[in-house]
C-alpha cells in the first residue's frame, strides 16, 4: 500500500519516518520529497507498506498524531494520472515565439 504523508517536520529524515511507520508493519519504502532547486524537503513524501492491512492500521492510527512537534496528515495516496506531472498551471495570456513582429 502507499501512503502519502503530509506536514512533515523539515528536521525528520526518511529513516525516522521510517521507523513511525514500521510500528505497524513491514515498511517497503520511505521518501521525503525533496525541492529541486533548494535541495530541502517539502514537507511531504510517501512510505510504502507490504501489507494492506498494516497500512490502514497506520493510516488510522498516524493521521493527527505528533511527529517531531507536528500533526502529520497521513492518507492512501492516489495513484498518479497519465501524462500529469503536478497539476494545471494553466498558461495562455502573454507572448510567443513570432508575435513581436504581427501588427496588432
């Protein structure tokens, strides 16, 4: 099962997530998303659980609850569209490539 894990602590690290979430099962997995251009966490990740039943036992048990000072949101992560990469940043407005030479 994965989990997406939210409001985590900047300080924490992926082996003391970890360690939260093997108190209910074996852990597969730990990652903490980090920012690409600063290099610091963005304060969520996913963990990864072999076993479905150990993972809602997790969720339950770990959504509100204090890690580090903070209340983590802890949810089954839904699984990534097709082609998305993030959301809709929606564009459109402004100029392209050309359009400094049409008369308007």
């Amino acid at each position: 099962m994965n989990i997406y894990v939210a409001n985590i602590p900047w300080k924490a690290s992926e082996e003391q997530l970890k360690q939260l979430f093997s108190e209910y099962g074996e852990v597969s997995s730990a990652k903490i998303i980090m920012d690409k251009v600063t290099q610091r966490s963005r304060g969520f990740g996913f963990v990864e659980m072999a076993d479905d039943t150990a993972g809602r036992a997790a969720i339950t048990n770990l959504n509100g609850a204090d890690f580090m000072g903070k209340n983590l949101v802890v949810n089954e992560a839904r699984p990534r569209e097709e082609g998305s990469r993030g959301g809709n940043r929606g564009g459109g407005g402004g100029f392209r490539r050309g359009d400094f030479n049409k008369d308007y």
